[in-house]
C-alpha cells in the first residue's frame, strides 16, 4: 500500500508540470527572433529554443573567422614580401639574407634563382597576394552569407513553430474520364492529390 502512494508522489507532479508547460507555452515572435540575431548572432535560435542549431552558427562564424584571419596574414606576408623585393631590386641590394621577407616566403628547399631570379620571384609575390586578397574578400562575404542565414533560420523557425508535422501524409492516384460537350471528345487523366 505504501508503494502506491510513492508511485502517484512520484508521477503527479510530473503530470502537473506537463500540463502548466502546455499551457504556457507560447509561439515565438518572429521579428523578435530576428532582431534578437541582429543584435547578437545565435541569439534569435536562443530566442526560438533551437538551442542544437547553436553549435552550427557558431562553427560557421568561427570557420570564416578562421579563414579571414589566415588569408589576411598571407596577403600581408606576400605584400611585404613583393614591397621590400621592389625596393632591394629599386637600391640593388637583393641579398639571400633568411630575415628578408621576400626570402622568408620562398618554399624550403629553394632559394631565390631556382624560384626563377628575381623578376620571376617578383611577379609570382604579386600574383600571391592578389590570391590571397580574392580569398580573404570571399571569407567576408561568406561571413555575411552565414550572418544572413542565421537571420533567415531564426525567422523561418519562428513563423513554423507550430506547424503540424503530421506522419499521415496521403497520396492518392485515380484515373479520370473527362467528357467535353462542346468537341465532343473524351479524354482521360490522372489526377494525383496529396492530403495533409
């Protein structure tokens, strides 16, 4: 008999706070959603408690923050690179010094003429930090891609928050047989509807 007791102290208030959750729990406003992501990114999936989609924002923001960081440092590696060779070449004091920065870039093993002199070397340092250049702008704009995108989640999250996702979803296909009375003329068709 005491058993029975613990049993229903246990599961009443289980049942109490399923029932008080139910009935407090209201649709997120979905502009709300979007200016809370504005303000702060991940803040509108917060807002709308898709708190799983949080690790994928942040990843994202971090991988293109990541790649924003990394090819800034080249451009800026081989632009000091290709302005400290311009001016050696412009004083004619090129030198195979280790701290020179357009030394510094070359790839191991190699040195100035087997990279193909200095000319040559030259116009590979500017190539390298057009490159480097394109990809850094390509990182922001993915950066404002992936802002957008959360943006847009947060505020497609909210307006479908309560949308029945229901598992009977029906396709029905029938033959049907049309009868023109103006040609006189019959025809047949499938009709295909989808019930939700």
């Amino acid at each position: 008999m005491k058993r029975w007791w613990i049993i229903v102290l246990l599961i009443l208030p289980m049942q109490l706070f399923a029932q008080q959750d139910s009935v407090f729990f209201k649709k997120p406003d979905a502009n709300k959603a979007v200016w809370l992501g504005v303000i702060f990114p991940g803040a509108g999936q917060i807002y709308n408690k898709s708190y799983w989609k949080l690790p994928i924002v942040y990843g994202a923001f971090m991988g293109c923050g990541y790649a924003i960081s990394w090819t800034s440092n080249r451009h800026t590696n081989f632009k000091m690179a290709y302005l400290d060779l311009y001016n050696d070449i412009q004083a004619g004091t090129v030198s195979e010094d280790p701290s020179k920065s357009y030394i510094a870039v070359i790839p191991d093993g190699y040195d100035l003429e087997r990279v193909g002199g200095q000319d040559t070397w030259m116009n590979t340092l500017k190539n390298q930090q057009n490159i480097y250049r394109r990809y850094r702008d390509y990182s922001i704009l993915a950066t404002v891609i992936v802002y957008a995108l959360s943006l847009i989640d947060a505020y497609v999250d909210a307006q479908l928050f309560d949308y029945d996702i229901s598992p009977d979803l029906t396709l029905n296909v029938e033959p049907q047989i049309y009868y023109d009375l103006q040609q006189q003329q019959k025809s047949a068709e499938i009709k295909l509807a989808i019930q939700f």
